[in-house]
C-alpha cells in the first residue's frame, strides 16, 4: 500500500475563513496601458476613451542603521534613522 493511500484527507484551515466577497462596485475604466513617452498609466472605457482617474500622490522612504562595538561585532550600541517624502 502506497503513503498517499494511508493519508487521512484534512479539510485545509483557511476554509473555515472564506465568506462571500463584499459588495463591488462597477469601476469607470475597463483597461490600463503604459503611456510609452510618460511611462503613466492610461486608463480606458470600455469603447477606448481615456478616463481621468483623479490625482494621487507619491512617497518613498529611506531607513539606515548602525551599530558599533569594541570589537566590530555588532551588538552594544544600535542606532537608526528614518525620513520620508510625500507629495
């Protein structure tokens, strides 16, 4: 008798957390592509008209740390720093 003919099928954990999607609503564009020039996206009913999408911003972040010892090995004094940008 083969291993998998011994198994005991279990009814996988995350089935007991499935529930009916929410409530959708119809969004106003039916595509997006790459403006090749702009490298934006261009948003697209479903005849091919373009449909503005309203403004968004852009952030990004970045994070250092250091740390120091006596003896180069990481460990007794940590620091970080972080900053961000947002428009």
């Amino acid at each position: 008798m083969s291993v998998a003919a011994k198994l005991t099928p279990v009814r996988p954990w995350g089935v007991g957390r499935l529930a009916p999607y929410p409530t959708t609503v119809q969004l106003p564009h039916a595509s997006v592509s790459i403006d090749p020039e702009t490298q934006l996206g261009v948003f697209r009913d479903r005849v091919g008209r373009v449909v503005e999408m309203g403004k968004h911003g852009t952030n990004s972040g970045t994070e250092t740390k250091t740390s120091t010892s006596p003896d180069g090995q990481s460990g007794n004094d940590e620091g970080s720093d972080q900053d961000s940008n947002q428009d």
